[in-house]
C-alpha cells in the first residue's frame, strides 16, 4: 500500500436509508477506525476546531491512544465540524480511492443524522434556524422591523435573542428584503445584448435563499452581466437547496428537496439551458451532494451535470464565446476563496473571472474565514470562528485593495466585521465578485 493517494478524490454514495447507517455500534466502530488514522497522522491540526479536540481527547487518555477515550466524549469533536470539505479536499491524503477511506466531513454528517434519529428532531430553535424561506418570507412583511430587531448593537432584542435561540449577540446577521430577488427580476428584467459573442446561451438562474431575501444585488448583477453577454436568462426559486438541514443532519429533509427542484428544473434542462446557482454551497449540494444522497433520481443527475456556480458560468463564456466589450480598466480586489467553491474542485473561477477586468489587481486569500454557514453565529461558535478568522482577516487588511469579495456572502460578511473590529479597524462592504465585474461593465 502507498503511502497517500495520488489519483482524484471519489466519494462514496452516502447510504442514508440502510439502518447500518445510524446503529450506535456500527457508527461508534467508524468513528474509531477513522478517528485512529487521523490520531496517526494530525495534518489537519490547524484546519478547524474538530481535530485539536479530538487530538486533545487522546493526548489526555492514559496511555495517549484512542481507546482511551469515551465514545460519549466524541459529541465536541462532532459539533465542530462546519462541512466546509476542506480536509477531505485539499488536506487528507487517505480519501478515497485509498484504502483507508477516509471521509471525515460525511461521518460527521453520519453521526448527526445518528444523533437526530435518536432524539427524534432536531432541537427546536436550531431548526427555526434552518427555515430559511419561511423566515425569509415572514421578514419580507415587515424589512425593516426584521432588520432593526436583528441589528447587531440592538441591546433590546438580541440579548434576547442569544437566550432563546442561542444566536450570538455579537454576530452581524444578514439583513432582509422587502422585495426579493425573484420579484425585481421579473419587474425590471435586464435588455439581452443580441449583438454579444455568447448571444445563443440560454439559463436560468437558481436564486438561493440568500439572493432572493437576504441580497438580491448579487442576483441582479448576475442578470445584468449576463444579458451584457447575450445570454437569456429566467430567475427560478422553487425552494432552499437544503444545506441549512443538512448542517444539522435532518437528510430526509435534504433528499425531499433535491427531489422537488431537481423536478421544477428538468424542464429547463431538457430545453438546453444551463442551470447558474448564486451562491457555492448550493452549486456544491446540486452538483455533488444530491447526487450522493439521492443517486436514484434521474432529475438530479441531470441537474447535477447541468449545474454551474455563477463565476465558472462567467469564464466559460469567455473561454468558448469570448465576452461583450466593454470592461473598464481597473478593479483593486482582496478575494477570498470560499470553501464551498473550493469543494467544487473547479478551480479558482473567482479569480479567474476578475483577472478578466483589464489590469485587475486581485489579491487572493486562500484561508478558512472561520464562518461555517449557521454554525457560526451560534453562541458557543461565534468566538471559535473569530479566532479561525483571525489570519485571514490580517492577510486580508494586508493587501489593502478597495474592495473586500468572497463567493459565499456569510463569509465575506464575517471578514468584514473581522475588519472593523481590533486596533485598526476598517468598516468595510463584502461584495459577490460578480457584483465587482457588473461594475467593471458599469452596469
């Protein structure tokens, strides 16, 4: 056996339904045989929270060795875990196809699916959490009490907050929309450029959850730069992509709803067009997740193949059509790379897209920003994701460009505050990057 793998990465399908899946014996063997490797190597030391206190789990047992420790004292190394991939992917070198076998994000996963099977739910306020077009929806009623009551700062309500819902108080929450994404789109579609290189592409954009209520200028700049590029382009939202439910093990959940929009969408797919998500963690859950959960379902896999991040999308079209005219001169970027784009494993497409601007200066961070989707604004999370952000906040201060961009919007909005806090704060606005080259097209 050779020491690490050289071939590409494969993962497994995730074997959800089959009662092996959640017996406690079973499980608790898996997270022994894998736990023991990652004991023997500790190159993840640095990546998150999950290996330090599994390390240090060990370092404390008697003899310093696995079997030391108490299954039940595995549950902190668990809740770690932000599924961002980063070690399956750029870190392990036991993934699979080695024998090993390795994939620590998917028995994390395994485990909480495990746990919510036992409890039989999902803690209630976390799931509350999770609801994110029901919130989004109800917030739309009333923007700006939603927005007032979670303001970071509102010493009335997010103390409360933090007692109720276990929301840290310090934490600055997205902010929501009257009108969403959808509804503007339809309103005030953009003119498509007939006259542009790639004028025979057609899409639909899958809004996400967080362009349609939380942010709809990324969904619009992904319009307008699209249209400047002649590609016709439909908004659709039939529902959240499930990573929310996944974070908390809730699959049922995640399955039912790759089903229901993979369905909504085949249509689009059989007519040729190509499918654009917003935001890397629903372009990771529609490309290679849903495959993985329900591998069956035909409407997936062809979603799966159909399926773009907004980025890629963008340098495609310059690779095979070429893009419109009309860039100006000049964009000063300080890009972080987002886990859930890099779980792609698609490249850098972010960078690659802004180096398109002419004379672009693109300063790229390549560091965890610490966030991890919902698991961050948690109470007992908040300062353990300040604390991973820490260097990727200074690298970020460092390069000192005009604007701040990161793909995944929570990430670039954790950066920033990490920017406006310390001894030299800077307050600052996390842009999408194709927010940043809609405004090199000056749309």
């Amino acid at each position: 056996m050779r020491e690490g793998s050289l071939e590409a990465p494969t993962r497994h399908v995730i074997d959800w339904t089959n009662p092996d899946f959640i017996d406690e014996a079973k499980l608790d063997a898996e997270l022994r045989r894998q736990f023991d490797i990652c004991h023997g190597c500790r190159r993840c030391f640095n990546l998150c929270d999950s290996f330090p206190r599994l390390f240090d789990l060990v370092d404390a047992a008697g003899d310093e060795e696995l079997h030391g420790v108490k299954s039940a004292d595995f549950k902190p190394v668990v809740d770690a875990c932000t599924l961002c991939d980063m070690c399956y992917l750029t870190k392990c070198p036991y993934v699979p196809p080695h024998a090993f076998n390795i994939d620590f994000p998917h028995l994390m996963l395994r485990y909480r699916v495990a746990e919510r099977a036992k409890q039989g739910a999902t803690p209630f306020w976390d799931e509350q959490l999770t609801e994110t077009d029901r919130n989004g929806k109800l917030a739309a009623i009333a923007p700006d009490l939603a927005n007032w009551a979670s303001k970071r700062g509102n010493g009335l309500t997010r103390p409360i907050l933090e007692k109720i819902a276990d929301v840290h108080q310090d934490v600055e929450l997205p902010k929501f929309y009257g009108k969403t994404f959808v509804s503007q789109a339809k309103a005030n579609p953009p003119a498509v450029n007939t006259e542009a290189p790639a004028k025979a592409r057609k899409a639909v954009i899958y809004a996400t959850c967080f362009a349609n209520y939380n942010n709809p200028d990324i969904g619009n700049a992904a319009l307008a730069v699209l249209a400047k590029n002649g590609v016709e382009a439909e908004v659709v939202y039939p529902a959240c992509c499930g990573m929310p439910q996944l974070e908390q093990g809730n699959i049922e959940r995640v399955a039912e709803k790759a089903r229901e929009i993979a369905k909504a969408l085949r249509p689009h797919v059989d007519a040729g067009k190509d499918v654009i998500a917003l935001v890397p963690s629903c372009g990771l859950m529609m490309k290679f997740e849903w495959p993985l959960i329900v591998p069956d379902d035909e409407n997936v896999k062809a979603l799966s193949r159909a399926t773009y991040d907004i980025c890629e999308y963008v340098v495609d079209i310059a690779k095979k059509e070429g893009l419109a005219p009309g860039l100006q001169t000049g964009a000063s970027v300080a890009l972080h790379l987002a886990c859930h784009a890099r779980a792609q494993n698609m490249g850098q497409k972010a960078t690659e897209m802004l180096k398109l601007i002419p004379q672009a200066d693109v300063a790229v961070i390549e560091r965890c920003s610490g966030h991890g989707g919902s698991w961050g604004i948690k109470k007992e999370n908040f300062p353990i994701a300040t604390k991973f952000a820490r260097q990727t906040v200074r690298k970020t201060a460092d390069a000192n460009k005009t604007y701040l961009a990161s793909e995944c919007p929570l990430a670039g909005k954790h950066i920033a505050q990490g920017l406006g806090s310390g001894d030299n704060p800077k307050t600052t606005e996390s842009l999408h990057p194709i927010q940043i080259f809609a405004k090199a097209y000056g749309l």
